[in-house]
C-alpha cells in the first residue's frame, strides 16, 4: 500500500480545504514509540466515528493493550487490559 494521498474523497469533501483520502500506517518501535505515518504533511484529519474507533484500538493495540468490547445491549464499556 502507499502512504499518502489516494485522489478520493470517501466521505465526499468535508471543508474547502479537505485534500481528499489518505493511506496511514500504523507501527511501534522497541523504545516504546508510536509511530503514525500519513505520507504528507498534513494539518487536521477527520474520519467517522466508527473508523475513529478502529484508529484508536489500532494505537492502543501498538501500545500493547488487549481491547474487549462487550457487545451486549447493556451498553456497557469496553474493557481494556495491559497486554504486556
């Protein structure tokens, strides 16, 4: 896959000065580092709620966190435990 622009827009244009798509990888190091690379400059990025929750269990799982959601109708929390 290539970083950077994809020349789509998959959410249609969010503001005037929305540049379209965007192909990011996620990695960690072995000092503890995360490293987000968007393959641009970039100065704000926006996303649905949904994909903002896979972005955010993809960091934490980098982070070396294990994610259960409990998806009873009870709407509780999700549960996060320290995988390390």
């Amino acid at each position: 896959m290539k970083l950077g622009p994809t020349g789509t827009f998959p959410h249609g244009k969010l503001t005037p000065h929305d540049e379209g798509g965007l192909n990011v990888a996620i990695t960690h190091d072995g000092q503890d580092n995360i490293h987000i690379n968007f393959g641009k400059k970039i100065s704000w990025f926006a996303m649905p709620k949904s994909q903002a929750i896979d972005f955010a269990l993809l960091i934490l799982k980098h982070c070396g966190f294990s994610i259960r959601i409990n998806d009873d109708p009870g709407g509780t929390l999700p549960s996060v435990h320290e995988g390390k």
